[in-house]
C-alpha cells in the first residue's frame, strides 16, 4: 500500500487542476471501495453458499449441537478443538445458539473484523504518506485481505485467527494509554499463545508498562481458564506443550511452521526437536532484533508485521488461517531502484492470495520450496528483506527509471498510462515471477474452458467447430482435410510437422523475451505488454467459445498426427489432456505467438535474413497446425486478430515504440544523501 506512491517518477500522481484532481481522487475511491464490497459479497455468497456439512467446519466441531465443547470432559480428549483453554471458556456460551451462529452471523461478524482490520492497517501506514495515499489505503487493505487465502480460509472453516491479529493492531496504534495497548495484546496472547512475542517488541521500544500489562493480562486469563477449566489447562500447557500435536498431522502441507517443515523434510525424534529450537531461537533473535530497529526507525506497522511473521515461523504448528501477518509484511520498502521498489510487495500479494502450485511449477527439485512458499515468504520478512530505513535518501526518493522523451502521437490522450516509454530493465525476478503466474493462469482458465461438464462441453464444442466448417466452406477456406491427407502420405512432412508443432511454441518466444531483455529492455517491454495483451485476450475466446479441433470432430475424417487414432467413442473424449484443454482452439495461440515472434523479429532485427528467417516461423506454424489437424484456418484469423489487439493495446497504453532511446538528463542518477526530504509527484 505504502509502496504505491513511491515508484520513483515525479508525474505519477494525479496532476491538473486542485478541483479536478480532487474529483478523480473521490472517484477512484468510491470505485476502490465497490471492488471491496463485491469482494466481501463473494466471499459472504462463497460461504454461505456452500453446504451446510461443508461450511465453517471448525467452528462446528467446536460449538455445534454434538461439538467438542458440548460433550462432557476434556476439550483435548480429541485433537479436534485447537484453541486455548481461555478460547474455549470464550467460546462455550455460545454452544446454546450454535445453530444461529453457524451461518449468518459469524460470517458477517468475521466480514467486519476484517473490515475493521484493514482499517486500521491503513491508519497504521508509516509517515509521511500522501493525500492519495491516505484516502486509497482503506479500500486497497480491505480489498487484498478478502482476497486473501487466510482471510478466505478463516471465513470457510468459521475460524478466529482474525481476532488476535486485530486486537494486536488495535492495542499498538487505536488504544489510548499503555496499560490499554497492553490489555489488549495480552487477550490476543491468551488466544494465540506466540502473541506473547509482542512483549519483547513493547518492552525494548520504551513501552515497559504495556509490555508488563500484556504479561499481566495473559497471565490472568490463562489463570482463570485454569481455575475454571484445570484438566484441560494442564492437558493443553503440560501435555500438549501449549497446542503441540492438535489439529491436523504437524508435517501436513497446511502447517507453515519450521517445525512442519523439518518434519516434512523427514527428520523426526531428538533432533529435529533440537534443529527446531536452535532455528527458532535464531529467528526470533535476529527477527525481534530487525522488528524493534522498524519501530524505533518509526515504522511500527512493518515491526508488527515482523514481529508476526517470527510468530508463524516459531510457532509449533501455523495453519493456513494464522498467517495473515506475513501480509501486513508488505508495508516494508525494499530496494534502491524504482524498478525495485514493487517485488517485495507484489510477491508477498501473491504468496498471500494464490496457491503455491500456481507460484512455483510442479518440479522435484522445487518441492521443498513450493511446500513451505508461505513460510520462506514469513522467514524472509523475519529476517533477510531489507527494508529500507526512513532515514535513507532512497526510501522516499527511489533511483528513477531511465525513460525515453514521449513519442509523438496522432491522439492527444495517447499513452493513457505513461509519460514515456521506461529504458531499463524491469527487475527479473519480478518478471519471472509475473511469467509464472500468468502462465499458470492461462492453464488454469484453458482447463475450465469446457462448456460445463465434459460431455456437455464436448457437445458444445463440437457445435462450434461446425459453424466455423460452415463459415470456412461459404468462404472457400475449408482446406484442413486436404492438407492433412496429404501431408500423412509423406512420412517426413508428417514427421516436421509434428515435431514442429510440439517444439517450438513455447520455446521460441521465451528465447525472443530472453533475448531483449538482455540486449535491449525498452524494446523487451513492449514486445511483452503486446504479448501478455493477446494472451488475455485468447483467454476470453477459450472460455466464451469452446471449438473442437478438426481433429476432434467426428466423422470429418481428419487424422490426428501427433496424437495417433482416437476413439470417439468415449463420452469425454477430447475435453482435457494431462496439460491442457482441447477445446480451447479459438483463437489460435499457436498461430497467434508464432505470427508474434516473428513481428516482433520482423521489426528489431539488424539483418534482412533474420527478419525472413522471423517470418517464416509463423508460416510454418500455421501449416503444422493445419497439417495436424489441431486447428482451423480462422483459428489462425482469430489469433492473428489478437496479436493486432495486443500491440494496438500496448500503443493505447503506453504510447509508440521508442525509436531512438534517448535518456532523460541525470536519469539513473542516484540522489543524494540530501534528497531524502523530496517525494516524487
């Protein structure tokens, strides 16, 4: 959030007259918080929506009709119930309205928590921060924590893990008073035992008197509970050493803690329990040492935010719907470069609200990665990201991207979105991480786009794929059987055209980005914008038109090169691949990548053979995917067509090509000491 403003270009912000500014302000607002009520709206119809033996499902093993807290005896006689004894003292009142509770209210009661905690996470932003800052920072926290997966979780299994998180938040920046602050945090303690490690952090910045009312407080409650409840004290704090072994298995996927990660890296008995205290005690050294510098630097929300994050990574076990600290951890500024600035807070948006196999691809050598992707994500905030100081000159003043002097256009609101095309490199990890996402998205929606079921998505398929025969035989373009016969009676066109057709659609335009990222970045944005525009655009045809291929279609005759003979007789044939959806045919990526690697080749190279040599690979591709029987002739129109849109979206956006780079005076510059006082805009 606090990143937004500070992307290192003085005309980012909103720039005209003061009343028209103003304007645009309200309603960029007004639009920010209509995306978080629909957000909320779709998490409250998501929930809601769900079966009632599939829905908050925690909350019922505790507080329903035959819950853990109506039966007699100990809380812990199974692992179901994870709370505190305090949490479940708080919690058995409502044993006798569980039926009204399940539902409605708690879901709407946990939409205001969180409603109420992106509030004040807002309010908490480390000075300075700007009008635009301080007025879009609301609906933009609300927004990212409804999306997030902690949030989404809590809300389907009816959790509380938002309560402790937000009481902490409460006590350090809306409670008047130390003793206040430190009620506060010292009830969330009593809920989540590892909230204690605020104590620390409020003793060592000066605020001795909440640290030791925290203490005092948690002390009190987990008295009363143990007053109240003595056997299921003593068998949570002594025989399960505080919540140890409740829940689910400590090494399944969903414990995000170092101690789930070294169980799952198959280390058991003594010694992991001895590798886990010395990496916990180092982590909690070095992580309270970094959060106590943030808050004496005066960035409290980040040394909140670190303090959470040793949390999860200390804790014993940390499900999914405990981690929301790490969130709050993208307040922290990172990097001395403006191209910098966005990695830390894109990553962490991204770690929160996509599932890890959407982060990192399905390989065995990134398996202990991609299985503890939130903790590393924790581990990192803790204690290797470093956060700028507010007294660095570069934390409001990043070092600028080198631009090039706007290109004159025929339109005069042309770019919409820029001031001149940027010169230097986006940062790589940003764009890998950006390539991996958005490749894993396209599969995610190429998979859906079957038309409902399989059968009925086949049949649906099929019909398309007759109107587009129809529209090929009026315009005299039905030439896919032909070519198909007649490249199977040459065993080496078959041959290359299969091998062609399955090696180089991927290949090719990822060497092309590698390539001008290296040797030419201006030219490598606006080749990848272009391309990420078709890409999105194909997305919409794959799901709005589902088309069997003519190689799918029954009774045309086309043969099926590279896959060998099909049977049609099976009901869901066709419709899914170990990778891919079949149906998704309309418009042609295949064609249509290929036709843009080959422009953009056709455009940049210094030679005349190499841009022939660029535009033959997409005449080749289109005659592997028409010889294969993959794709029909106005599959290749189709993509032809958004590979046009793509580069007319990308002129719209940000304005023609630079044609000659030409540096702006002083750009990449670092500023000096001195400057740390100037913002941009």
């Amino acid at each position: 959030m606090a990143n937004v403003e500070h992307g290192g270009r003085p005309g980012d912000g909103l720039t005209g007259a003061p009343e028209t500014v103003r304007a645009r302000l309200r309603a960029l607002r007004a639009g920010l918080w209509a995306v978080a009520v629909t957000l909320a709206v779709r998490q409250l119809a998501a929930v809601l929506g769900t079966p009632r033996a599939d829905r908050l499902t925690d909350l019922e093993t505790w507080v329903g009709p035959s819950g853990v807290l109506h039966v007699k005896g100990s809380l812990y006689d199974s692992t179901r119930f994870t709370g505190t004894p305090f949490g479940g003292l708080v919690l058995k009142p409502l044993t006798r309205s569980a039926e009204q509770a399940l539902g409605w209210g708690w879901t709407f009661g946990t939409l205001l928590l969180v409603v109420a905690l992106g509030l004040v996470a807002a309010r908490a932003l480390p000075p300075p921060v700007s009008r635009r800052t301080s007025l879009l920072a609301a609906p933009v926290a609300v927004s990212l924590l409804m999306l997030s997966l902690p949030v989404r979780n809590a809300l389907h299994l009816g959790q509380t893990s938002i309560i402790p998180v937000l009481l902490v938040l409460l006590g350090c920046f809306v409670a008047r008073g130390e003793r206040v602050c430190g009620v506060l945090v010292g009830l969330a303690a009593a809920l989540q035992p590892t909230v204690l490690l605020f104590a620390p952090l409020l003793w060592f910045t000066g605020r001795r008197r909440a640290a030791a009312s925290t203490g005092a407080t948690f002390a009190a409650l987990t008295a009363l509970a143990w007053a109240a409840m003595p056997h299921d004290s003593g068998t949570y704090w002594v025989h399960h050493l505080a919540g140890v072994g409740l829940g689910g298995d400590a090494d399944d996927l969903a414990n995000q803690s170092l101690h789930g990660a070294l169980l799952r890296s198959g280390l058991t008995g003594p010694p992991e329990v001895g590798l886990f205290l010395a990496l916990g005690a180092a982590v909690v050294v070095l992580g309270l040492g970094r959060a106590v510098r943030y808050a004496r630097d005066g960035q409290l929300l980040l040394a909140v935010a670190v303090t959470g994050c040793v949390a999860v990574a200390v804790s014993p076990t940390t499900w999914q719907h405990q981690v929301l600290w790490v969130l709050l951890a993208l307040v922290g500024r990172a990097g001395r470069k403006a191209s910098d600035r966005y990695v830390w807070p894109v990553a962490v948006v991204l770690v929160m609200t996509l599932p890890a196999r959407m982060m990192l691809p399905d390989m065995p050598a990134l398996a202990p990665l991609r299985e503890n992707v939130v903790l590393v994500a924790a581990l990192a905030a803790a204690t290797a990201v470093p956060f700028l100081s507010r007294t660095s000159p570069y934390y409001r003043a990043p070092v600028p991207a080198d631009r090039a002097a706007p290109a004159p256009v025929r339109w005069r609101r042309v770019p919409l979105l820029s001031s001149g095309r940027v010169l230097t490199r986006t940062n790589l990890l940003l764009e890998l991480l950006l390539i991996r996402v958005g490749y894993s998205a396209y599969q995610q929606i190429r998979l859906a786009a079957t038309g409902g079921t399989n059968s009925g998505g086949r049949a649906t398929a099929e019909h398309h794929g007759e109107q587009i025969l129809a529209v090929e035989r009026f315009l005299r373009l039905d030439i896919e059987h032909g070519v198909n016969h007649a490249v199977v009676r040459v065993p080496f066109l078959r041959d290359f055209f299969d091998f062609y057709y399955q090696s180089f659609h991927f290949g090719v335009p990822l060497t092309i980005l590698a390539v001008l990222y290296v040797r030419r970045p201006a030219d490598h944005r606006w080749a990848r914008s272009a391309l990420a525009f078709a890409t999105l655009l194909a997305l919409v045809g794959f799901w709005l038109y589902p088309l069997a291929p003519p190689r799918l279609m029954p009774g045309l005759g086309v043969i099926d090169t590279v896959h060998g003979v099909q049977d049609f007789s099976r009901p869901d044939y066709g419709t899914l691949t170990e990778l891919t959806n079949q149906y998704a045919a309309m418009p042609s990526l295949h064609f249509g990548w290929s036709l843009w690697c080959g422009l953009v080749v056709a455009v940049l190279a210094p030679r005349w053979w190499m841009k022939a040599l660029g535009l033959l690979h997409p005449f080749l591709t289109l005659s592997s995917i028409v010889a294969t029987g993959n794709h029909w002739v106005l599959d290749a129109v189709g993509g032809a067509t958004v590979v046009a849109a793509g580069f007319g979206l990308t002129y719209l956006v940000a304005g023609p090509r630079v044609r000659t780079p030409v540096a702006p005076a002083g750009a990449g510059v670092e500023p000096p000491v001195g400057a740390a006082g100037r913002a941009p805009g």
